[in-house]
C-alpha cells in the first residue's frame, strides 16, 4: 500500500526528536511493506535529505529562509496569532496541500494520514485527494487550540467531517473529536504512537532524583516542578531535579531555580537514544503539563521503570492504570504535584508498578504493533469514499 503522510513534525536529521513518534509509525509501516511517503515543513530553508532510512521525505518551503519559522518550534500557535505569522501560516497550509495534490497525483497513493488536524488536516482537506480517503489523527496542540477559539473548533469540525476515520492519541482527544463530528465515542479509536523501547531496565539498580523530559514551552508546566521540588527542599525532602530538552522557556527555567536556590540540571536537547540513559537512574518522572499532552515520554519512563507524577490531561490518565505506578495530580496546582511526588519517593510500591505498567507498554506501543493498527485501519477505508460521520451510527 502507498501512504501519504502529513505533518508539521518530522525528524530532520537522523536522531532529531521533532514528531520522532511519527518517523516510529513510518518507519513501522515501511517495514511491514508500505511505500510512505511523508509530506512536512522545510526548517529556515532546510528541506534536508530526501530520505530518512527507507521513508521518503518532502520537506516544502512557504517563505523565505528566514521566515520558515512556523514548525519545529513549539511556537506555531503565538506565532501564528501575529499580523506577520498568520500570512506564513496561511501560505504553510496552501505549500502541504499542494504537495499532498502533486504526491497523490504523481503516485498511486491509497490512503493519505494527516497527524494534527491543524495544520496537516486542514492542508490534506484543502488539497486535491482525488477521491482518495484520508485519515487524521488527533494530537494536542490542535484541540487545545479548538477549545480556546470558537472559529477554531469549527475549523476542526471543518477538517475531520470529509475523513475516512479520525484517531486520537488519548481518551480525552478522543472526546473532543467525536464532540465537533456529533458522533458517539466509540467512532473515534485511540491510537497511541510508537515509543522507543530502548534496554531495559535493571530492578535492582539505585535510583534518586527527579526528571523531566520535553520541550520547555510554557505549557509543559516545568515552572510548577520546579515550584513544587522548592516546597519539598523547605520541608526536609531536597531532591535532585534534571530537566531534559530544550525551547523557549529554559532560560526563564534557569532564572527561577536560581531564584528558588533550588540545584537543577539542564541538559539542553539530547537525541533520543539518550533518553533512556536519563531516565534509567531516576526515582521519578514528573509531567506537570498544563495542556493536553501526548503522554509518550508517560509510557518511556515507566518502560525504563520509572514511577510518575503527571497532571490529568491529555494521555497521562490512559497510561496510569495502574494506581500503584503512578499518581495524577490536577493541572496547574503546585501544591499537589509537590503531595504527589513526596508519596511517590516514600512508598516503593511505586517502582514495583512502575516496572508492571512498563511491560505491559513494551509490548503494546512498539512500532510494529502500532503500525499494525494503523494498517488495519487503512485495510478499512481504502477505496471507501465516505466520511467517518457517514459511517458511524448516531
């Protein structure tokens, strides 16, 4: 089968962790013997190498060098709200939905995959599809947006009404999607991405510190960590904090542990294959996340047998399952992130759980099982010319 994906997010270089859970997917269903070919953003002119392993990759430009600032950044959303990003946004949209027209056409695509409504979805409904289905998969970003701005969740309605099938990352996703489509839950699958499994880990390695992994935006919530591990320190509990990634927050990150006095290691990005050596020695994972949230790092620290404290939103809650690998702590209170994490460190029968919780996930997001649920779906609506709402009962 020849796929069509579509996306903002896409590894640009070999290790680069930008949308790395959606090079997992490709690089899944290449190997089970699909041709995929993926559609993203050129980075400041970068349009990069035409291939990454055996997935092919077109990388569109939209602007001039210096303007191709859209993607990569976790910024598309400000950037996109200013009278100068909202003519680059627009122009990013037509750039993928051309490139979608000219790939469908040039090929004989079955099935074209958009990952985030916006901008992928928007750009595939823009596009020419030649009656081709599309699928769309729900990640955060998007539906955070949706729920903000009214003409924003219509546009999202806009987007997934002519699809095949929509997906969704999490439960909560799920939701939101099936809310602008007015169909039952039951109509959109959650689909979780691929993680990296990487060694595993040793039980009965020592473990200390805390840890958190991601880009450093505003709304990842890494101020409340930091906040919360100060609490702990004033109360007899200092712990080791690593914050891992990099992005437009860390240095005000940086000015508030100063100011705090609290000891915080800053590894700035690292590549992926990295990550797990980070995660393998630490008593903690914490995801103080504001917005919804993916939740895939949730699923690698507890493969590397990690307990974890995430705040309840975006995929967190599907992971925890388990109440004895993790705790969830409602968004933006410091307060009980810094409860949570002291329960975490005092009670061992959190890293048991951690370590159950990690084998179930190792055997349900590796890559091959995930790109085999995906190919199912595709087996679905390939050749199927209506929409998920024609199909799904009300």
């Amino acid at each position: 089968m020849n796929i069509v994906m579509v996306t903002h997010r896409f590894p640009r270089v070999e290790g680069d962790t930008s949308g790395a859970s959606i090079w997992r997917l490709a690089a899944g269903l290449a190997d089970r013997g699909h041709q995929v070919t993926v559609v993203a953003p050129a980075d400041h002119g970068d349009v990069g190498e035409p291939h990454l392993g055996i997935v092919k990759v077109r990388r569109v430009r939209y602007a001039p060098a210096e303007r191709e600032t859209l993607a990569y950044k976790g910024s598309m959303r400000d950037q996109a709200a200013t009278p100068l990003g909202l003519p680059m946004f627009v122009r990013l949209l037509r750039a993928m939905g051309k490139a979608v027209t000219e790939e469908v056409r040039a090929s004989t695509a079955h099935v074209i995959h958009a990952h985030y409504w916006i901008p992928a979805g928007l750009a595939v409904r823009l596009a020419d599809r030649a009656s081709r289905p599309y699928v769309v998969t729900m990640h955060g970003t998007g539906v955070t947006l949706s729920h903000r701005l009214p003409l924003s969740y219509a546009a999202m309605g806009f987007a997934l009404r002519p699809a095949s099938a929509v997906t969704a990352v999490s439960s909560q996703l799920a939701v939101s999607a099936a809310k602008a489509l007015r169909l039952p839950i039951t109509a959109v699958p959650i689909t979780p991405m691929p993680i990296a499994l990487g060694v595993s880990p040793d039980p009965d390695a020592a473990r200390s510190g805390a840890i958190f992994v991601g880009e450093l935006t505003r709304e990842k919530g890494v101020h409340l960590f930091l906040e919360a591990a100060a609490m702990l320190k004033r109360d007899g509990l200092p712990i080791d904090i690593t914050i891992v990634g990099d992005g437009p927050e860390r240095p005000a990150l940086k000015a508030q542990a100063r100011a705090l006095g609290t000891q915080v290691l800053f590894t700035g990005f690292i590549s992926p294959e990295l990550v797990n050596g980070h995660l393998r020695d630490k008593r903690l994972f914490v995801l103080p996340a504001l917005e919804s949230e993916r939740g895939l790092v949730v699923a690698e620290a507890l493969i590397q047998g990690v307990p974890v404290v995430a705040t309840r939103v975006g995929a967190a809650p599907d992971l925890l399952v388990d109440p004895e690998c993790g705790v969830l702590v409602p968004p933006g209170d410091a307060t009980q992130l810094a409860a949570a994490m002291r329960m975490v460190f005092k009670d061992d029968r959190f890293r048991v759980g951690a370590f159950r919780a990690g084998r179930s996930l190792t055997e349900r997001l590796s890559a091959e099982q995930v790109a085999g649920r995906f190919e199912a779906i595709y087996n679905r609506v390939r050749g199927r010319r209506s929409s998920v709402v024609g199909q799904a009962p009300t």
